[in-house]
C-alpha cells in the first residue's frame, strides 16, 4: 500500500512471472497505455515487443473500427466485424491488459488509480505505477447542455449501434400493427439525426439505404412513403468541416433523396415523442418548430471525459475545455517532462496556428522573390494562398468559405489587394477560430504511431533508465523530431456513394470505393481478421441484402 490515498500498489501482475520471456520483462521501464483505441493501437503496432513492460488499461477489451460503425447501424455489416479483441493485439506486443478504468493520476509519484468492480460487484481502487503514461482516453458525447438527451441514441461505441439497430426495427415492426394510428406510424417512421458532422451523415445516409434498398422486400410498401429522415445542422451547411464543394455535393445528394436537411438550427429538448429546435429564418428571425420522431441519434460532436478533466483540474497550465495540451513531442504540458503523453481525441497539440501562417506568407513572398512587407495580394493570390491554409489545416475548410467577401472585409484600405498586415490580420481571425487538430481515428493513428517509433527511439537511446532515476524528459527532443499532422483527406459515405477531401482535391466515388479507401487508409491498424470479416459482410449484403431482423 501507499500513494497519497494509501491504495494497494500492483507491483506485480499476474502474468510477470507465466513464462520466460515475461519475467525477462519484468524490470524494464514500466509504460501504461490508457484506451484500447485508435491511439493505442497505433503504438502497440508500432512498439518493438521487448523495450517496455507494457500494460493495456481499458474498460472494453475490443477496439472498435469506428469509420465502420454507421454501417453496423442498419446491418450493413455486422458487429462482430467491427471488433477486435484486445488481448490478441496485446500479447502480439507482448504487453498486459487489464479491464478497467483508470480514475485518476498522482503526478509527482508517477501513479496511476484504476478502478474495477470485483466479482461481489463492488468498486475496487488499486495504484498501477508508472515511468511512462500515454493517455489515449478519446472523448466522449457532447450534451451541449440540451434536456432529454435520454430519449436519444448515441454512436461511439458497438452497443450503441445494436441498440440502434434494435429500436430501428422495434419502430417498423410497430408501425405494421392493426392497432397504431397513421399519425403514429408516421412518427414512429420519423427519424432524426441531431448534427450534420461525418457521424450523422453517414448514418442518416445509411438509414436511407437500408430503408430504400431492403425495406420494400420483407416489410410492407406503403411504409416506405411514410417514413422520413431528417438532419438538424446549427450551422448553414452540413459537414461543415469539409471542402465545400463536398459540403454542397452531399447536401444536393439528399435534396435528391428526400433527406431533409435542417440548417441554422438548434436542437432545444429532447421528448419521447418529439424535438423542440429553434431555427434561424432568412431574415435571421429564430422561430421554435418542433418534429415528431420516433427516433433520435444525437451526434454533435466530442466532450471531455472525466478522467482527463481531472487531470487538467490538477495542472495550473492545463486551462483548454476541450482537450488536453500537449507539446508538439506529444508529452502533456505541466506534468514531469517525458512521464505523461497524451494522443488521440483527448489531446490537442500547441502547435501556434499563427506561426505556420505568417511562414505561408513569406514563403509566398520568397517564391515571388518579393520583399513580404511590401506585398499586394490579388484575389486570384489570396484563393492560392487559402487553398495552402485549408491543405495545411483542413479544419480551417469552414472558416474559409466565402473567400470573396473576407477578400473585401479585410481589404480595409480598399484597394483592391491585400498588403502583409491585412493578410496578416485576416488570417490570424481564422485561427482564433479553429482547434489544432481534427478528432479523427487518422490523426489518433498517426500520433499513436508517432510515439511508438519515439519509444523505441529512447529504450535505444537509454536502455537502463529505470524508475525515477534520473529524468529521462528532454531525451525526447535529443532522439526524434517533433510531432507533425499529415491530412490524407477526409472522407464520409454519402448515400451509395462517397465524397474525398483529399488535400483540396474533391472527387465522389461508387460505394466501393469507399470501402477501397478506407482499408488503404486504415491498412495497419485493421487485422487480416478484420478485412476477411468485412468482405463477407460485404458479399452476403450484396448477394442477399441486409436481415431485416433485430
Ligand atoms: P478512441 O478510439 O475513442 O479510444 C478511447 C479508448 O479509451 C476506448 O477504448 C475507451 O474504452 C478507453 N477509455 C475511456 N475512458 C477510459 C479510462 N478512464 N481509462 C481507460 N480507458 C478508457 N475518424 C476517421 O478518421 N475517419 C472516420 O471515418 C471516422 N468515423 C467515425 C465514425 C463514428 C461513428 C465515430 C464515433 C467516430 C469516427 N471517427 C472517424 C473518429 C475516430 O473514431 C476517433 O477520432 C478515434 O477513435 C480517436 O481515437 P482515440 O484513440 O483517441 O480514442
Ligand atoms: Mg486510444
Ligand atoms: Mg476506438
Ligand atoms: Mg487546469
Ligand atoms: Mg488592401
């Protein structure tokens, strides 16, 4: 026992000792790994299996293929598809897993609380001790404070997607009853998507799908000119976070199909039976309106978790609502240099937006062989200049939309141009407005990578450090570079088809393509398993369409 709360401190674990190579383990630097993710995966992937004694802390013992979990939703593909143990992946690194949640962290005494309910069913605290602490927690749904957010769906996790798919049933069976009014039935036919992100997108595509494709075969036809599908964006576009012309591509896809798409709206409550919204009118008037549904997925996006809201609690520098923030090696600001990373959704890098802006415009200058105080930009300059930013910071898409009219708002001397300080100014609004990095499985990978190759970089570097005897931190910067984002472009499933964003080139594509897509893009993390798993799905949807069963 000991630690700040005297807990059991687990020196040992169960397995130290199952086999040679485990106890050849046991006395190397001891890394914990938090989340069995995108983020963690990537590292134990990457990790050389003999350099650390590795521990997994986890609550679930799978990782999920999230890209893939729309498509579960509606039975495109099944669940079990979408997993991988954990385990395997673990003892491939030839690291520990423990089911559980992780609570808490004693910084100073480099600690970490876990929690775990017993076989009596009652929560048990331990001190896992640590040299080295990667926080890979990813995030969780945002309530944005709205009431009744317990009459929704969510979709982070694999039973969200089976309880959506049962409930989606649930409301088809029952609308085929003697018994339910037409106005009933077609409420319990209204389907709502609360945010018009990738997540929600995708799902209300795939709803569309399934309802389109499969629904006429095993239910009766007059359904289908019941149901509906809606999404409520309180912006003025969906998947605002995208290149426009993808933004637009999707919208008019489904104008098409008779998805309604809501913008400039704002979800108020949440009943059992219908959604209050508050929706901006041209004149810029909010009117209230509400919906009946018999179906609600809420997917506005990502919120911190506990656990890293208590850490950031404990860290004076620590002051983002969002995320945690790191240095650009990836290790959290203000705990004991080179003893806690954080990567993934649960992160963010400091890594001066502004900075990489004013470098554009000199470099833009230089190119020009110009003096860059000295430069007047044109527009024709000033959409190369954005389409660099947005390549650069594709989360910048949405704040770089309508390039004339910033083009006039910071043209203050009205000369048709735009000098250094303008420029300057105009971009620097921009980046007030974006976060560093988007929250997606691509960036968790990249950083979780990242860090593994790090890590193999110091045990080489510093094959003997051992707890807490000298401070290994700045050997970070002395072993490998800093940390930099990649953008392969983006990419969501749009109605039988998909829309890239691929470094500001847009293009659509057949379903399969996306499928194509994403397992290039995803190759290293998705087991051969997996892959096998997913082309059966696959082929038996296409041979035979989806079950329409719970
Ligand atoms: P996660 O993958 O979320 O993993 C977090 C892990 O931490 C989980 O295992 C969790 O159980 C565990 N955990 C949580 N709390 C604790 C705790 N206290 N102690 C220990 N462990 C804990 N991204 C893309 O790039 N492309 C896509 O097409 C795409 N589609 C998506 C579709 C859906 C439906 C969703 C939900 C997400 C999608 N994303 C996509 C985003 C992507 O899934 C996330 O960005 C990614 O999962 C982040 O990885 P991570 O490792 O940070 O966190
Ligand atoms: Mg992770
Ligand atoms: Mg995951
Ligand atoms: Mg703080
Ligand atoms: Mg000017």
């Amino acid at each position: 026992r000991g630690g700040p709360k005297n807990l059991p401190i687990a020196e040992v674990l169960v397995d130290d000792d199952d086999c040679p190579e485990n106890s050849k383990q046991k006395h190397k630097p001891k890394l914990v790994l938090l989340g069995s993710g995108w983020g963690s995966v990537a590292i134990l992937k990457t990790l050389n299996p003999e350099d650390y004694h590795v521990t997994v802390v986890s609550p679930v013992n799978y990782f999920l293929f999230t890209p893939m979990l729309p498509s579960a939703t509606v039975g495109t593909l099944e669940l079990r598809s979408l997993v991988e143990p954990i385990r395997r992946i673990v003892s491939r690194a030839k690291g520990h897993f423990l089911k559980a949640e992780a609570v808490d962290v004693e910084l100073s005494e480099k600690l970490l609380e876990v929690a775990q309910t017993n076989a009596q069913g009652e929560e048990c605290h331990f001190y896992l001790p640590y040299d080295k602490l990667v926080l890979g927690v990813g995030a969780t749904t945002n309530p944005h404070g709205v009431k009744g957010l317990e009459n929704c769906h969510f979709l982070k996790d694999i039973e969200d997607a089976r309880l959506i798919r049962n409930k989606v049933m649930q409301n088809l069976e029952q609308a085929c009853m003697p018994t339910t009014s037409d106005e009933e039935r077609r409420r319990l036919l209204s389907f709502v998507v609360s945010g018009g992100g990738p997540t929600g997108v995708e799902f209300a595509a795939e709803l569309f799908d399934m309802l389109n494709e499969d629904l006429g075969r095993s239910f009766p036809k007059i359904l289908r000119n019941e149901i509906s599908v809606h999404v409520i964006q309180s912006r003025g576009h969906i998947l605002n976070t995208y290149d426009e012309a993808l933004s637009k591509f999707a919208e008019a896809r489904f104008a098409h199909d008779q998805v309604e798409v809501l913008t400039n709206s704002r979800v108020k409550e949440v009943q059992k039976d219908k959604i209050l919204f508050s929706q901006k009118d041209e004149k810029g008037e909010t009117v209230t309106k509400e919906l009946p549904m018999g179906f609600c997925l809420w997917s506005t996006g990502v919120a911190q978790t506990e656990l890293c809201k208590r850490i950031a609690d404990k860290i004076d520098v620590q002051t983002n609502k969002h995320a945690l923030e790191t240095d650009t090696h990836l290790r959290l600001n203000g705990a004991p240099l080179g003893s806690v990373y954080a990567i993934g959704d649960c992160s963010t890098v400091q890594n001066n937006v502004a900075d990489h802006l004013v470098h554009f415009l000199r470099s833009m200058a230089w190119e020009k062989g110009k003096d860059p105080e000295k430069m007047e930009i044109t527009f024709p300059e000033w959409r190369d200049v954005a389409q660099r930013v947005k390549k650069r910071f594709p989360q910048a898409a949405d704040h770089l939309r309508r390039l004339d009219k910033l083009f006039e708002q910071y043209d203050k001397d009205q000369k048709g141009t735009l000098d250094f300080g303008e420029l300057h100014e105009l971009l620097l609004q921009i980046d007030s407005k974006i976060t560093s990095l988007p929250a997606t499985a691509q960036r968790a990978h990249q950083q979780g990578q990242y860090l593994g190759r790090k890590l193999n970089k110091l045990a080489q570097a510093a094959p003997g450090m051992m707890v807490n005897e000298v401070d290994y931190g700045d050997l970070d910067e002395a072993v490998y570079k800093a940390f930099e984002y990649h953008h392969l472009g983006s990419l969501a499933y749009i109605g039988n088809s998909a829309v890239f964003d691929f470094n500001g080139l847009s293009f659509s594509g057949g379903l399969m393509a996306v499928y194509l897509w994403r397992s290039v893009y995803f190759a290293q993390s998705v087991s051969l398993r997996t892959r096998m798993l997913l082309a059966m799905d696959w082929s038996k949807r296409a041979l035979f369409g989806r079950d329409m069963m719970n």
